[in-house]
C-alpha cells in the first residue's frame, strides 16, 4: 500500500491512491455476495448476483494483490536491496500462509483464500524485480501454457475430490496432497493463481510510473479501456469455441465415453458451463479448457476475470484522481475497508461462521436461513466492514493483521540490510581544470 510511515503505528493518508482503496473494497464486498448471498433460499438456486460476481470479484482481489507487491517493495529496490524486497516477500507470504490455515480451521461454507496468496506470494519473489514488459509476457505464457499442465497432471488422480482442498487448514498439513491441494488442486490453485498475480504486478509498475508523470489519470481510463477489450474478447472467443467450433459437443462427448450425446447431457453440459467450478476444470475432455466458466482456471477464465479487474481499477483509480476533500470524508469508511482488507475480509470469515453456528444451534430452517444466505446477511457484512473501515480511517493506522504481515515482512528486511555491508565511501572526484567551455 502507498503509504509514508511517520511512525511504526501512524501513517500518512495524504499519499496514498484512494482509487486502490476503493477497488479493495469493491473487491471485498464482491466477494462477500458470494459467500453470504450465494444463493436463493426459496428455489435454492444461485442468486443473481452470484452469478455475475462469481470469479470476478477474487480475480480482482488477486490482482489487487500483485499491485501491492509493487508498492510494499517499492522502497527497498529503490534503496539498491532487491534481496530485502525477496525476503520481505517471503515473510510476508509466510504470515498470509500461516493466517490463511487459522482461518481454515473456522467452520463455514466460505473457501478461505488467504492460505493460496500466501504461496502465490513465494511464487512471486523471482518476479520482483521484472519490468513490467517481461511480467506481462510471462503471464501471457503461463496463462496459456498451465492450465493444458494442469489438466495433464490431474488426468490420473482418478480418486482425488476436486478440489483436493479447500479452505486450507492446519488439519491438511499432515494429509499428503497439502502441497499438491494448494499448488494444483485446490479450490485456489497457487500455480493458477500465479498469473493474477504478475499481471497486477505488471499494472502496478505502470501505474507508478505513471504517478510519477503525472499522467495517472490517463493510464487510468487507458486500462479500463483496455480490460474492456479484453473482457469481451474472451468472452466471444469462448462463445465461438463452445458453440459453432464444437465444444459443447466435445465435452459432452467426454461425459458419454465418447458415444454421441443425447440432448439431456448436451443441457447437462451447458448448466456447468454457467455455473461456477472449484478451481480447476474436468479432466474427462480438453474441451474443458475452452470453457471461461467462473473459478475453472481455464485460460480464457483467467483472460476474462483479467480485463474485468483492469476495468474496476481503471475506473476507481480514475475517480480517485477527481474527489475532492469532501467526497474524499464520504467515501471515508469505504477506503478505510480497503485499505485493510485482510482485517475486514478475516473479520467477514469469522462473523458468517458465527452466524451459521447460531444458525445451527436454533436449528429451524424457515427462521435461520437468512443467517445462512440472503440479502440483508450481505448488508450487515457490508455495514461491519464500513464501520470497521472507519474506525482504522479514523485512527490513521494499519489494520491489525495488516500490521502483522508488515512487521513479518519488515523483520526479515532487517535481517537482509544487517547481513549486507555498506559500501564504501568513493573517494572525492578531481575538479577539472577551467576551460571556458565548461558550465
């Protein structure tokens, strides 16, 4: 986050980019509607809002992440340290790691993502220092080239569930698809996830240079305009793929065996393709793979999620660049949530486990369900966040996790800049001798 610390506690509000904050908190509520209003309790089918935010708004939060990358090792790069930027990341993975696997613990219905960025964070370190260029080129790669890996890999785990793990907890750690579950088959697969990761790092670089330009606002609407294109290019590249080259037919196909499918498995296939997966796709047909169906981690999935990302921060960080003081003091709570949203998002975690727990303890269905999903449980979630918003905007401090993962990473910078001596003072450079051509 862009801040300057006057102190370890305080900080100044005053530098940093509102419109990230508000992209966070827009992220965050997202992502809320999608676990406490997921889906209707008299038809038990997805709710509306379900279906456009689901992926979209953890795509978001991902990418939102790799811009803090940038912003969180910023100052030691500049200082010459890129080993004290690795290792900051590192303590700071570990921290997210270790959080993320106390929160699994927390029984709900939520897949907690905490755990998965925390190994996305490692996954990141060589990446530190890369130009933005060469982080968008390997992205581009990678988001081509690992999903056909993954389902390769997963082709013979025959008897593994999908996802092998879901919100990671300290009770996997011992089972032998841990590591497996949070860098393949998980529900948030680290090696999926990756690409979210160094495309929002790709963005933050940019957006710092542009900062420093002072053309920020341009960048702005250039990459919302940009997400714009590459949202509906995904989208209509999988419409051509799934429709009239075949692909609905190939995987419906590869529920058959490879007999011809029946006009039942042909709608069976297009329900799944609206509905939302578990972080990777089916492995009974690489037809899968052309699918952009919500947290399948098919290429265009992560194309798609991608430009929607690049469009919400576009445009929030647009609108950051026009609020004056007043509508700054407004949106106050809103920023005050985004600029810490590991304490609200594990705040949001615990309060719908508590809520399904006393749902659970009153046991009658027709008087708890709201407890479980509707839209008043998702306006109580969005209220808590805002008054926790205000209260850290008020305080002009970091969360208190915040705090915690930057003091994890900080300690370990300390560790990097004590181990690296200083260099030498060079010596004075010699005056050159007066010439009446020299300025």
């Amino acid at each position: 986050m862009l801040v300057r610390m006057s102190t370890p506690a305080s900080r100044s509000r005053a530098d940093r980019l509102v419109g990230l904050d508000l992209a966070r908190f827009l992220a965050l509520i997202g992502m809320m509607a999608t676990h406490v209003w997921a889906y209707d309790i008299a038809t038990g089918g997805d709710t509306p809002i379900t279906q456009v935010l689901s992926g979209k708004a953890a795509a978001l939060f991902a990418v939102l992440a790799g811009i803090g990358i940038v912003l969180t090792s910023r100052r030691d790069l500049a200082a010459g340290s890129p080993a004290a930027a690795r290792l900051n990341l590192f303590g700071r993975g570990f921290t997210l790691l270790v959080l993320g696997l106390t929160l699994g613990v927390i029984p709900g219905g939520i897949y907690v993502i905490i755990a998965y960025y925390g190994v996305t964070f490692w996954l990141a370190i060589p990446a530190v220092t890369w130009r933005p260029r060469t982080l968008l080129i390997l992205a581009g790669i990678w988001a081509i080239v690992w999903p056909i890996c993954s389902q390769a890999v997963r082709m013979p785990l025959d008897g593994v569930d999908s996802p092998e793990i879901g919100s990671a907890s300290w009770f996997d750690v011992a089972t032998g698809g841990f590591a497996r579950g949070l860098l393949i088959t998980g529900v948030y697969p680290a090696l999926t996830w990756i690409v979210y990761v160094l495309v929002g790092m790709a963005i933050g670089r940019m957006l710092m240079a542009a900062r420093a330009d002072g053309t920020l606002r341009r960048f702005a609407l250039l990459l919302a305009a940009i997400g714009l294109g590459v949202a509906i290019a995904a989208d209509r590249m999988a419409a051509l793929l799934l429709g009239p080259l075949g692909g609905v037919q190939g995987i419906a196909r590869g529920m058959t065996g490879g007999l011809e499918p029946d006009p039942t498995t042909i709608t069976a296939v297009e329900d799944a393709l609206t509905e939302g997966m578990y972080g990777t796709s089916p492995t009974d047909s690489f037809w899968w793979l052309v699918a952009r169906s919500p947290h399948s981690g098919t290429t265009l999935d992560l194309v798609f999620t991608i430009g929607i990302a690049a469009v919400v921060i576009g445009l929030c960080l647009a609108l950051g660049t026009v609020l004056n003081r007043g509508w700054s003091r407004v949106l106050m709570p809103a920023t005050g949530a985004g600029a810490a949203p590991l304490t609200v998002y594990s705040a949001h975690v615990f309060m719908a486990s508590v809520g399904a727990l006393i749902a659970a303890i009153i046991g009658s269905y027709q008087d708890t369900a709201w407890l479980i999903s509707s839209p008043q449980l998702w306006v109580l979630h969005v209220a808590g966040a805002l008054l926790l918003g205000w209260i850290i905007a008020l305080t002009r401090r970091r969360g208190p996790l915040e705090t915690l993962v930057h003091a994890s990473g900080r300690a370990l910078t300390v560790l990097a800049n004590r181990s690296t001596p200083l260099p030498a003072t060079p010596p004075p450079a010699p005056r050159p001798a007066e010439h009446p051509d020299l300025r």
